[in-house]
C-alpha cells in the first residue's frame, strides 16, 4: 500500500490478445500495481474491451513487474480515517468489476498479491500461482477490517479455517502454502505463468462464446446454489439450450463418424 503520484495519460493497465485469450497486464510497477483510481479505469476499459470481442473466451489477469497487486493506496486509507470513506469503495469497483465480468478469468499472479490486490486475485476464476507469489491478507496488521467481501470470498476458497488464519493472525503464504490450501490450481515458474495460463485459456477456442459465458454462469451460480433441485433446473434449462445449437450437432456428428470409422 503506498501514494500514488498522478501521471495523466499514462496507461495502467497494458491488453493484447493472443488468439482467444485477452492478456490484461497490470502495468504500473514502480507503485506495485496499486488500485489507484487510474488503474482501475484502465481495468475497467480493458476488461470491456476483451467482453465486446466476440474472439475473446477468456480473461489472463496478471501484472508487470514484481508484485502483483500492493492493495489499496495509503492516500485512500487515510482520507477512510478522516471520515471520507469514497476512495476506499472506489478501490472495491477495481477487483468487483474482474468479479463481475461475464468471461472466464484466469489471475496468473507473478509476486505478492496484497490486502485489496489478494481481492484482486480472488475475484477471478481461477489462480495460477509464479514460484514468486505470495498471498497476504494485511488488513488486520493494519488495524483494519477487512472490505470488499473479502472474508467471504476468502473462506469461499479456502474454508472458515485457513480464512481466520490469513485475516485474523496473519499468516502470509507461500505459492506452494496456497497450492496446499487450494487457494491456486498450479504452480509455475516465473518465466512460464504468463504463458501457462495463456493456454489454458486457448482450451475453450474451440467453443461458441455463447457457450461458454453460459457455462461460466451455471458454475458461478452452483457455487452459491444450497440445494441440488436448484441446481438441477438451472442445468436442465442450460442443457436444453445447447442442444439447439448448431456446434453441438457438428460435435456429434463428428463423434459418431469417429466411432464408426474404428468399427
């Protein structure tokens, strides 16, 4: 967490697209990638860039430099103490809107994801972890509750246990720590995340944007869903839609003149 000078004009946040994927690359290092009210805008641009691109099926969320994301700026914490608390909910509208994007989203988190920057990391999807990330809750060594939901999406991941560990006493972990606590899918080496996630992403080419936005959904939904008959009609509903589509009957097709080409 620290004070960031304004720099008009000057881009946070770097996209490019590699076939399917939209890279979005946090690119402010000299300040640790802090949620700053630029950074977020440029965030906020890109993302809605990569969901108007009907080439896009994911989102690789990741950052220049060797943090990840330090969290919320000093400024916006000390302006909450004298009583103007609009800077620290403009810090939530940065990781909220990665939460809220309709995309599949990938964190390939590269160095220390911090307070805010760890919300930034638990808002996508999935994490993929460098050897060099770490994940540190801070607040509460700040003397600061924790916002944004973070207790919630926290223990979401890693269960009310391993949450009260991170928020409350403070522990910072390792990538091999949250690979352990399931906190990211795999680690990788510094040089390879970017790529690795990347590829992953590039699994889902093949498939409609339609499709896939739709099947983001149903997963995000069952993971707040209590009761399996809930599920289940919001499944059924999904599944008679893709059947309608025409990429399904290709895929069938194609299966049944496989296997009829091995008889």
């Amino acid at each position: 967490m620290m004070t960031v000078p304004s720099s008009p004009g000057r881009p946070r946040v770097q996209s490019r697209r590699v076939r399917s994927v939209a890279v979005v690359t946090l690119s402010d290092p000299d300040h640790r990638n802090v949620l700053s009210e630029p950074l977020i805008q440029d965030l906020d641009e890109a993302l809605t860039k990569a969901e108007s691109d009907d080439s896009v099926r994911a989102v690789v969320l990741t950052a220049e430099g060797p943090a990840f994301c330090a969290g919320a700026q000093l400024s916006a914490l000390e302006a909450a103490a004298s009583g103007h608390f609009d800077d620290v909910q403009r810090v939530y509208d940065g990781f909220l809107r990665v939460l809220r994007s309709p995309l599949p989203t990938i964190a390939a988190v590269n160095g220390p994801a911090v307070g805010a920057g760890l919300n930034l990391a638990l808002a996508c999807d999935i994490r993929l972890a460098g050897e060099s990330a770490t994940f540190d809750s801070r607040f509460a060594r700040l003397h600061l509750h924790p916002g944004g939901g973070h207790t919630w999406l926290l223990t979401k991941v890693v269960g009310p246990a391993l949450a009260a560990h991170a928020c409350l006493f403070g522990d910072v972990w390792t990538a091999q720590q949250a690979l352990a606590h399931g906190l990211v899918s795999a680690i990788y080496r510094d040089d390879d995340l970017v790529d690795a996630a990347i590829s992953m992403g590039n699994r889902l080419e093949g498939h409609e944007k339609e499709f896939v936005l739709t099947l983001t959904r149903t997963l995000r939904a069952s993971a707040q869903t209590t009761h399996h008959a809930d599920a289940l009609e919001a499944e059924t509903r999904a599944q008679r839609w893709s059947v309608t589509r025409e990429t399904f009957v290709q895929h069938v097709q194609a299966l049944r003149a496989r296997i009829s080409s091995k008889r």
